[in-house]
C-alpha cells in the first residue's frame, strides 16, 4: 500500500487548485486546474510558464490585484480574498485566494469552484422532465416499455436529487457570501437574497424571495434596477435614462454595467457601489441576472473631506495671496511716502534762507522809513507771515529729522499747537473746525518731541479723514489727574465699525484705500505711546464720531521714579 500524499490528495480533487510564488511564478496545479484553463481559457496550461502570462486581460489584471492583497499579509494573519468569475459561456466560478509561506519567500493558492444558477436548474430540470413526460406517454401505449418506464423515473428521481443538491449548493455559497447580492429569473423574480443584503436593506430574505419587488429595497416607487434593465437587454439610452453618468461598463464582464448612487437604506444615508451581470445557460440562453452591491459610504465621506479641506486651503492661499500683495502694495505707498517727506524737508530747506533775508530785509525797512498807519500795519503783518513760515519751515525739518530718542521735558500743549499749524490750510480747505479745551494747569510729560509729534499728527489726519465733504468739528481737550496727562481728540466723523477696532491698532490695517493709507500711522502710535509708558486708546466709535484718547505719565512721576 502506497503511504498518504497531501499532493495526490489535491490532485484528485474535482476543484481546480493552483499554488504560486508572490510572482505568478507556478509552484503547483492539480488536474482540475488544467481542465478549467482550457474549458474556460481555451488554452493549454504549462507549469514552467509564469500564470499571469498565460492567462488573457482583464482578467490577468484584476488576478494580480487580489494576489497582492493576500501576499501583503502578516504570517500570523488568517487572511483571504474571494471573487467571482463569468465565463463566455455563461458559467459562473467562485474564486477564493489565500496567502501560504515557505522556505523560499512567500506565495499564494487559488481555488475554484463552480456555482450553478437556480435558473439553469430550473430549464435544465423542466427539459428533462418534458423529455420524461415524453417518454412516460409512450411506455403506457406499450406495455413492453415498462421495464424502461422504471429505469426512466430512477434516473429523474436521480436527476432531481443532483440538481435539488446543487440548488441548495449555490444557495449556501451565496448566502455565505460576504457581499450583498441578489439573483433574479428570467421572469424577474428574485431567486436569491443573501444575508449580507438582508443587513444592508433591513429586508428579510423570505420577504423578497419569489416577488419581483426589488425595486423597494432601493427606491421609494416602483422602477428597474439595474439587473431588471441588464436581463430586458434594452439599449444604453435607457440604462442612461435612469443612471444618467453614474454608470460604466464593466471592465471585467461583458454586458455588465457598474454604477456609484446614493440611496437611503434602513434608515440610513448610503453610497453603494452595485454591479449587475446577465446569467445564461450553457447553451446561451439568457436565464436571470445577478447583482451586487457594496457600501462605499465611509470612502465618500472621506473624498468630501478631502474636497472640503482642499477648498478650505485654497480659500487660504487666496487669503493668503491677497493679503501679501496687499501689503506689498502698502509698503511701496509707504516708501512713496517716505521719499515724499524727504523731498518736502528739502524744500523746506531751500525756502527757509530766502524767507529769513525777506523778513530781515521787511525789518530794516521798518526801523528805516516812515509809514502812514495803514502802511505800517501791512509791513507788521508781512514780518509776521514771514516768521510764521520760517516756524513752519523749520517744525517741518524738526519732524522729518531722524529721531533723537533723548527724552525731555516737553509742553503738550505747544506740540498739539505746532501740529494744528501743520494742519491749517487743509482744515480750512475740509471745513473743519478745530475747537480747543486746554488745562490751564497742565504739567509737563517726560517724552521724544518729534515722535509724540508724529503721535499727535496721525490722530489729526485720522480725524480729518473720517469727517464727511461737507465739513465737521475736531475738539481738543487736555486734562489731568494727580499722576496722568490726557490728551482727547474727538471728532464728528462717521466712526468705526465694532469688527475693525479689535484691529486698529494692527501694521498695514486700514480702512482707506491702499493708495489713501498705509496702514502703519495708528501702528507706529500704539508702539510710540507704550515706549512713552502711556497709551493710546478709542472710544465712542458711533456713527456720530470717534474720540482717541493718549494717556502720559506726568514727567515729575518718572523723573522721582
């Protein structure tokens, strides 16, 4: 007696059953393997040949995928991938492929295994029960053929076991599968309906099997699925009528159609990705149909993510975009600006001795001649406009003049006047009135002259520019408490929006247009008044004007401190 072999044991067995390296380089194929490849490939198989060269696309495509999968697999995973596989001759083969490891690497097994539709049961089983009624008809006008009449209802009682055992077969393989699916008739009605669709509809099989209400598992009125559309054999205009462009034709199958859809199932809002196949007996006979769904909700969820962040981003790198140049723009205003104060400052020098020998010239002439009343008091006054364009020429200088940064005692008052006389003409201009509150008893503040100048001179632009064409009032009012000096600069303008004050005080934010403003002057003052360690802050910002309001430390307090 021979001893047991495991490779005899799987080379008989009626499974087709092939072993290969991670490659597609064959290990082992059983006899049945060889019988299926040239059944179903029409071709002979050969060991010394790599399977993926030997078999046709798709098929050698979609093969190599799932062998892939499983040879990905940790050794200590219990893993596997099954599939299923149409002919061209309308037969229908499970597929299931497994990882195995050895010596040499690491390899993967696939084992076939046919499934029978009922429908072909169904023909193939109302064929022989025809040709047995046939037959059964003649042996009663004979009585000679009665011996054959045994035989004949023998071989049907057979027949009938051999296709009631492949009914429940197919049945057992489809319910066990993982994959929701149902198998409709020719007559349109469902044959099949596993347990993975029961989960995914909330319908029970023995509620849907032996109806044609398919339909109610998907859609709330009655309409085709996909497989009732596949099994009537209609055009692709109709397919289209009712799947519009979330369609395709099935790479791997013929006369097959995969969709992507949304649909509300138990209660819950799916994305299914559904295949439908047509079922033809061997003779071609279109018999039923098959269709299988999958839930790809959880993958839609994740591209609407994705799509959703990547908006988001792009809304930021716009933002983003906009922001820079808008900045860059601000900082080019900036330096315009800077190179115009510059080019005043030297102007103002250029007048400056040419005024100076006028007003001397005017004063000579004065202590020299006599003049009637009138005269004279035209001469006073040239001598006055004369001096007070010298005091404007040179706070122009002062202002433009790199800063110090030496503190020292200064009057608040005499620098909010300096800066009115910067301001003078283009008040008058704006019909702007500037009305005065000074504290008669003011101390001095401790400070940079021409930065708390600069200060001062951005609030009044700042006021000049929020007051309407039509003209408006400025008030200055300066008081002060036992270790502060304040200084309010209230204007009539059409104030600020609650959403931009948190921001006022922020480089390059600006309410003007980039060619009006920088963005920079508040800026500039918040950093100047906390190096002063005092403040600047706003306050009623209705639409009825706005007041900024800077706060100093006494110069005595610092000065004890």
């Amino acid at each position: 007696m021979k001893p047991f072999s495991l490779e005899t044991a799987i080379h008989s067995r009626p499974e087709p059953f092939i072993c290969c390296q991670d490659d597609g380089v064959v290990l082992y194929a059983n006899l049945a393997w060889r019988v299926f490849c040239a059944d179903v490939f029409l071709m002979t198989f050969r060991d010394d040949l790599n399977l993926f060269d030997q078999i046709k696309d798709p098929v050698a495509a979609c093969w190599r995928d799932l062998a892939k999968r499983v040879c990905g697999v940790q050794a200590t995973e219990r893993f596997y991938c099954e599939d299923s596989f149409h002919t061209h001759n309308g037969s229908t083969f499970s597929l299931r492929f497994s990882p195995f490891f050895f010596d040499q690497g690491r390899g993967w097994s696939l084992q076939v295994e046919e499934l029978t539709a009922k429908c072909v049961n169904e023909v193939l089983e109302a064929e022989f029960s025809a040709q047995l009624d046939q037959k059964l008809l003649l042996a009663t006008n004979h009585i000679e053929a009665n011996a054959l009449l045994a035989k004949e209802i023998a071989d049907r009682k057979q027949a009938e076991e051999s296709l009631q055992e492949n009914k429940d077969r197919l049945t057992q393989i489809i319910h066990g599968n993982s994959i929701p699916t149902f198998v409709i008739d020719q007559n349109h009605r469902i044959t099949h309906w596993n347990k993975a669709l029961e989960r995914l509809t909330g319908i029970s099989s023995a509620e849907a099997v032996g109806t044609n209400e398919q339909w109610k598992a998907f859609y709330a009125y009655k309409r085709p699925t996909m497989a009732d559309l596949i099994l009537d054999q209609v055009k692709e205009e109709k397919i289209k009528e009712f799947y519009a462009n979330k369609y395709t034709q099935s790479k791997l199958l013929e006369e097959s159609y995969e969709v992507e859809d949304f649909f509300e199932l138990n209660g819950k809002n799916t994305w299914l990705f559904f295949t439908a196949a047509p079922i033809k007996s061997r003779s071609g006979v279109l018999i039923g149909a098959v269709e299988t769904l999958q839930d790809i909700s959880n993958r839609k969820i994740l591209e609407q993510e994705i799509l959703r962040q990547q908006a988001i981003l792009e809304n930021k790198v716009e933002e983003r975009t906009l922001q820079l140049k808008k900045t860059y723009e601000q900082l080019v205003h900036a330096e315009k600006l800077s190179a115009i104060g510059k080019l005043a400052a030297s102007i103002a020098h250029e007048f400056g001795n040419p005024i100076i020998g006028i007003r001397n010239f005017l004063k000579e002439i004065q202590k020299t001649t006599h003049f009637d009343k009138d005269d004279a008091e035209l001469l006073q006054l040239a001598i006055q406009e004369c001096q007070r364009v010298k005091d404007l020429i040179s706070n122009l200088q002062n202002f433009n003049r790199p800063s110090s940064g030496n503190m020292a005692m200064m009057d608040l008052h005499l620098a909010i006047n300096d800066m009115l006389l910067f301001c003078k003409k283009s008040f008058r201009e704006n019909r702007i009135i500037v009305k005065k509150r000074f504290d008669p008893q003011l101390p001095m503040i401790l400070g940079v002259h021409d930065q708390i100048k600069q200060v001062i001179l951005n609030c009044l632009n700042n006021a000049q520019e929020a007051i309407p064409d039509h003209g408006g009032t400025i008030q200055i009012i300066t008081e002060h408490t036992e270790q502060t000096v304040l200084l309010h600069i209230r204007d009539t303008g059409k104030g600020i929006v609650d959403s931009d004050v948190v921001y006022i005080f922020e480089p390059f934010f600006s309410t003007k247009p980039a060619v009006e403003g920088t963005g920079l002057g508040l800026s500039v003052s918040y950093g100047i008044m906390k190096a002063h360690q005092g403040s600047i802050t706003v306050s009623d910002t209705s639409s009825h004007g706005t007041t900024f309001t800077l706060s100093f430390p006494i110069a005595k307090t610092l000065l004890n401190d």
